[in-house]
C-alpha cells in the first residue's frame, strides 16, 4: 500500500506529537512539516483549511487525496485503509 502522509505540527502542539507517535507505532512512514519553522509549511497548511494542528495529508495509491484536521485516529486508519 503506497500513500504519501504528510503531517503539518507545530513543536508545542500535544495532539501533533500524539499523532507522530502513534503513526510511528503503527509503522506509517510521514513527513513532518514544522509550520513554525517553516514559513512555506505554513502556508500549505493555510491552504488546506488549517485553523489548528495537525493537519493531515493523505494521497492514497489511486490518486485521491484526504485531508484531516485535528488527530482524528479513526479518519486516518479509514484514510489509511487500516483495520
């Protein structure tokens, strides 16, 4: 199953580490987008709706894209086809 997951954080957000760790303990390969050290990042984040973090980007294999705001476990484990 090849996905691109990308996570937009911030280093002082609790539910974006929350997010980090459990996509790692899942073994879910991310990029991390500091939207603070970042000013690019945090402009991608704007443009996909962003009032908060995280902000998950998701392009599955057929091409579709999913974006979820806030760590929603359940919408990423349906994004992500995990059971």
């Amino acid at each position: 199953m090849a996905q691109n997951v990308i996570v937009y954080t911030q280093t002082t957000c609790g539910p974006c580490q929350e997010e980090k760790m459990w996509l790692t303990q899942h073994n879910i390969p991310f990029e991390d987008r500091d939207i603070r050290k970042n000013e690019a990042y945090f402009q991608e984040a704007i443009n996909l709706g962003a009032s908060m973090t995280p902000v998950t980007w998701i392009k599955k294999e057929n091409g579709e894209e999913v974006v979820i705001h806030g760590f929603d476990k359940e919408q990423i484990k349906k994004a992500l086809d995990l059971s």
